[in-house]
C-alpha cells in the first residue's frame, strides 16, 4: 500500500519506533530497481505509516459489516481482478515468454507448500457462506467451479509470469518485477498500485467478518469484544512485521500448521 501512495504521492511517510522514535518521509517504492522488492523503511520499525492507515480505513468499516453487505464489493472487487489478471496476461505475452526461466525445480521451495495452503484459506469461510447464501444457489458446483477456476489463475499467472520476467533473487515477487520493469506501460503500473487496495484489502474484512461469527456462535464473548478480537486485534500484531521480511516466513509456517488443519 505504500508503494502505491508513493505513487500518487511521490512520498510516504511514518512514525519509527526502532531504532529511533521518529517521523520518516521516503520517496522510493518497494521495489530496489531490480524488482527484489526491499520496503519502503526498511531497516526501521515502524508504528504507523499512510499505507497501513489508508489499509484500516478500507478494512475496519467492512469488517464491521454483516457478511451479505459485503455481497457487492466482493463482485466489484472480483470483476476489477478478471481485469488485472487480463492486463498481466496480455503484458506476459507483449513482452515475450521464455521456458527456460521457469525450471522444473526452484532453488528454494521452503516457502512454498506453506504459502500455497495459506492461499486456500478461503474453505475456512465455507460454512458461514452456506448459512448466508440464497437457498437456489448449489454448493458441490460452486465450490467446484471457484476451486477450479483459482487454480488456473495460480498456476497461469505465475507460471506466465515467470517466464515473462527475469527474476533477480528467489525471494522476488511478481508485483515488484513488474514494477522494475522498463517495459511497463502507465496502465499496467495503474492496475499494480490498484491492486493492493482494491483485491486484497477488500477481501481481507471477510476473514474478519467470519472470525466475529464464530466468536458469537460460540458465545465465547459479547458482540463488542468479538468486534476487538476479530477486526481491530489483528492490526495491532502485524504492527512490527509491517517492515520486515519476516511476515512472509510466518505466513509460511501459518499455512502449514493452522490453515491446513482447518482445511
């Protein structure tokens, strides 16, 4: 989200905590120039920044909502993805595919079993779903039809991707890539800065919405705490991993031990 203020802005800015309780304003984006994707205060932990604002306002207001309310954003948000996975494909192509930049067997595949449940995390939301859904709407096919069609995009957009792009270090990601690129077209740079708030912002609050459900079902506590643990509570432990490569090892580790046992 920083990056894409940066952006707009040409500079984000922030509250340090570490190593220095300070106000800090940066006019890079997250990408290195190589498409490693270093952040925008690196080095730094950081309180608040305008991304991480700008992800609560979007976030917290939805989260707060029933789950048919978020009906219509998640059909907006779904249809602006068909756009963006349409522009990338169609960049992937413009640019050339080469298959040898996708081996068989990548160097490091630590992360990847863990980061591939975790992005299956959705099933966990199933039952809720099926509660609220229309009594017409068929389960065993729609499930199906969203299990199958996620899997194309997955494997299309990354394996396209790959071989679309020279990645510089393992540890590269797409967005960055893209970013760095000199054969990026404005549009495709619009398209990667919207994505952030526009896909995964407004998927996160369902999540949210699902958590305060199963609080309350339970009764494990009331409706204003539930509202705590489920939507405000997780924002406060991301606050220092915001800046740090860590997060991407812990959703590693999460998809692995948690998400697949709720899987």
């Amino acid at each position: 989200m920083n990056d894409c203020v940066i952006a707009i802005f040409h500079q984000t800015c922030g509250v340090s905590i570490y190593p220095e309780l300070k106000w800090i304003c940066v006019a890079h984006t997250g990408s290195s120039g190589d498409g490693a994707g270093s952040l925008p205060f690196a080095g730094n932990i950081m309180l608040v920044t305008a991304g991480y604002l700008i992800t609560l306002i979007i976030t917290i207001p939805l989260g707060l909502l029933n789950l048919d309310d978020n009906v219509y954003i998640q059909v907006g948000a779904l249809v602006f993805l068909f756009v963006v996975i349409g522009n990338w494909l169609f960049s992937f192509f413009l640019v050339g595919l080469q298959a040898d930049r996708v081996p068989t067997v990548g160097p490091n595949l630590s992360n990847v079993m863990g980061t591939v449940i975790f992005n299956y995390g959705f099933i966990t939301t199933v039952p809720s779903w099926i509660n609220e859904k229309k009594p017409d709407v068929r389960i065993n096919s729609t499930l199906f039809i969203s299990v199958v069609v996620s899997c194309l995009i997955f494997v299309g957009v990354g394996w396209l991707g790959g071989m679309a792009y020279a990645f510089p270090t393992p540890d590269s990601d797409l967005l960055g890539v893209i970013a760095a690129s000199s054969t990026s077209s404005k549009f495709d740079l619009v398209m990667l800065y919207l994505f952030p708030p526009i896909i995964l912002c407004l998927t996160i609050p369902v999540f949210s919405i699902i958590v305060r459900y199963n609080l309350l079902q339970n009764k494990v506590c009331n409706k204003r705490a539930s509202n705590f643990l489920a939507v405000i509570l997780p924002w406060l432990v991301v606050i220092p991993f915001m800046t740090v490569p860590m997060l991407g090892i812990i959703i590693g580790w999460c998809g692995l031990f948690f998400t697949s046992v709720s899987n």
